[in-house]
C-alpha cells in the first residue's frame, strides 16, 4: 500500500481545496484497511473527496483514502462492491449487465463507501434502494461486523457511519434485471439532466452545498433570495443551479465557507429557514474557521 507523508491534499478533493495532511494511506484491500483500522489511533477516511470541504490549513493527522480499493463483483442479480469502488463505474458496469437500481450514480464520482454514508441519491433513486447489507468495522470492539439494511439507520442524506463507530468495508447489492435498452437511457436522461443545470468537475465544486429542508428544495430558495448574483475573485454561486458553489481556482476552505455563511444567512433572512450543509468539513481549522462552522453546522462537524 502507498503512504504519504506531508502530502498535499488538493488535487484528490473535487473542491481542488486542501492543506497539508501529515501521513496517507491508499489501502488496497478490505484486509490492509482493516489492519489498518486496528492500529491507527486518530483518523479519517475519505472516498473520492467529493463531498468535503477539506481545510487549506490541513491536518495533523492520518487520512486513509480508500480510492484503491477497487474490487467488486457482480454474480446473477448481486453486486459486491469494496467501499472504494467509484460509483459511475458501477453503473456502467451493473448497466451492460443488464441490472438496474444505480442509473442515480453515474452523474457524480462518489465512492461507495461515502455514497452510503451520504445515503447518496438522485433522480428519485439512492443508494440504501438496493442495498442488501454491509460488512463494517466496528471502530470500538475493533472487529469486523455485519449489519443489514435495516439496522443501517438511512433517511436523507444520512446513515448510522454518521456516529463515526463504523467505518465501511464493502456491501451487497441486489438489482433488478431490465432491458439493456431502458437503463441506458434512463442513464442517458440522467446524465443530460445533470449537464443542463449542473456543474461539471472540471468547474471545482462538492455537489449540493446545503440539505433541501422538509418539502422544498435548497436551490430553489437559494435562488428566489437572490443567491445566484453571490460571486467574489475566489467563488461563486453558480448561475444554474443557486446549491452549488464554485472554487474560480485558487479559493481556500475559509473562502467557501465565508460564501456558504452568506448562502446560508440570506435563506434565513428572507424565508426564516435553516439551511443545514451537506459539505461535510474536515481538517484542522483556523480561528476564523472555527467561528463559521460554528455558525454554519450549529450541531457538529467532523473534525
Ligand atoms: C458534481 C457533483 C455532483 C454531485 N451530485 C450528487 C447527487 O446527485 N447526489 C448525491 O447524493 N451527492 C452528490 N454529490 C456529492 C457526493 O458525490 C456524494 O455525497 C458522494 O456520496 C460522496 O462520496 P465520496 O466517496 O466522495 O465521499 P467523501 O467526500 O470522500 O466522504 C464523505 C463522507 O463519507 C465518509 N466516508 C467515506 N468513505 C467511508 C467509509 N468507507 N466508511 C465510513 N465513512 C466513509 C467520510 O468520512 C466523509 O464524512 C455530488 C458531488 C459532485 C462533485
């Protein structure tokens, strides 16, 4: 397995936003993450980087990124996957099997073990649909434990590896079979959809900056606050689509936040509701960035 010391994290998050992180793993099987997960004392785990906000001011600490994990299997109606397996690569695949249930994943490059702590979805699929069970390290009896769908704890965008006691190994999946014909398209819908109203990541963003709140939908009151003209030299609001916000190239951490706190305050202002982030933030955090998680994620981050 590669390990990286003083390695700069930027280039691995789809914000292009990160500091310095002391060592990183790249685990390439269930087994070296597991040992790994048995002797690491502090950590964090990430996928594919793509729904955090990782601090420019970096992070003291070990980060095990699971990118290399990349088996998985499809046998019949099954689908076992390692938490690091990419999920558009997934839906390419599932798709030429013939199997349906993760058309959702193909538009956003998430890995399946962020995708199930996400309860990631779209386009009225998610993740937790199919799933069938999951194979888990229990991070305070340090062994390795099953639980099924049923004890996964999913609602929206959420799952029990939000409690930080598991970290995810793998899962199984069963799809349904359907004509090659109508998951390709439905693939094809999705992804039209996406490129209409959202940006790609060659434009540096973490998908949804904020949870839509019960019945609504965050980008649409983004937008009718007037989000969509927030723009400064480091950021902005994207003119599409008023839930994403865009790194211009040279952002840090404290600048979206800086904007997220704007996004978030002008929504309370005009409609009196509390948008919560999706963005998770990791890292070590400045002064200053204290003080807007503090106002931002009111509940708790992270790290
Ligand atoms: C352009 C774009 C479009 C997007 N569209 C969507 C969308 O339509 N729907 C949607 O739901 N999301 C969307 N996202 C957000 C993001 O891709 C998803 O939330 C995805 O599930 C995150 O997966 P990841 O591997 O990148 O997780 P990361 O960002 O790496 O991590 C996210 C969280 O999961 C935890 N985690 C990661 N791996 C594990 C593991 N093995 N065990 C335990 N915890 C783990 C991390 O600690 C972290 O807290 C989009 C993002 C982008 C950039």
């Amino acid at each position: 397995m590669q390990i990286k010391e003083n390695f700069e994290i930027k280039p691995l998050t789809t914000y292009k936003i990160g500091g310095i992180v002391k060592r990183v793993y790249f685990p390439e099987t269930q087994e070296e993450l597991t040992e790994l997960l048995r002797t690491l004392k502090n950590y964090i785990v990430l996928g594919s980087c793509s729904n955090v906000l990782f601090s420019s001011n970096g992070y003291k600490g070990d980060v095990i990124i699971t990118s290399e994990m990349k088996n998985f299997e499809i046998r019949g109606t099954k689908v076992y996957a390692d938490c690091g397996v990419k999920g558009p690569l997934l839906a390419q695949k599932t798709s030429e099997a013939s199997l349906s249930g993760f058309e959702f994943m193909i538009g956003f490059p998430g890995s399946i073990g962020g995708d199930i702590f996400m309860n990631a979805g779209a386009h009225g699929q998610s993740i937790s649909d199919c799933l069938i069970s999951c194979c888990l390290f229990d991070k305070t009896k340090k062994e390795v434990v099953f639980k099924q769908k049923s004890e996964m704890e999913f609602s929206y965008r959420h799952s029990i590896l939000h409690d930080s006691k598991y970290i995810l190994l793998s899962a199984e999946f069963e799809l349904k079979k359907l004509p090659q014909e109508e998951i390709k398209a439905l693939i094809e819908r999705n992804l039209n959809f996406r490129k209409t109203i959202q940006p790609s990541l060659a434009t540096p963003n973490a998908g949804s900056v904020f949870k839509n709140p019960e019945n609504d939908s965050a980008g649409r009151l983004l937008d009718k606050a007037g989000a969509k003209a927030f723009e400064n030299d480091k950021v902005k609001v994207w003119d599409k689509h008023a839930n994403f916000l865009i790194n211009k190239g040279d952002a840090t951490s404290e600048d979206i936040l800086e904007m997220m706190v704007k996004m978030q305050k002008v929504v309370k202002d005009t409609y009196t509701i509390d948008l919560a982030p999706e963005i998770i933030f990791i890292g070590d955090k400045t002064k200053k960035e204290e003080e807007l998680c503090n106002i931002l994620y009111k509940i708790k981050t992270l790290k």
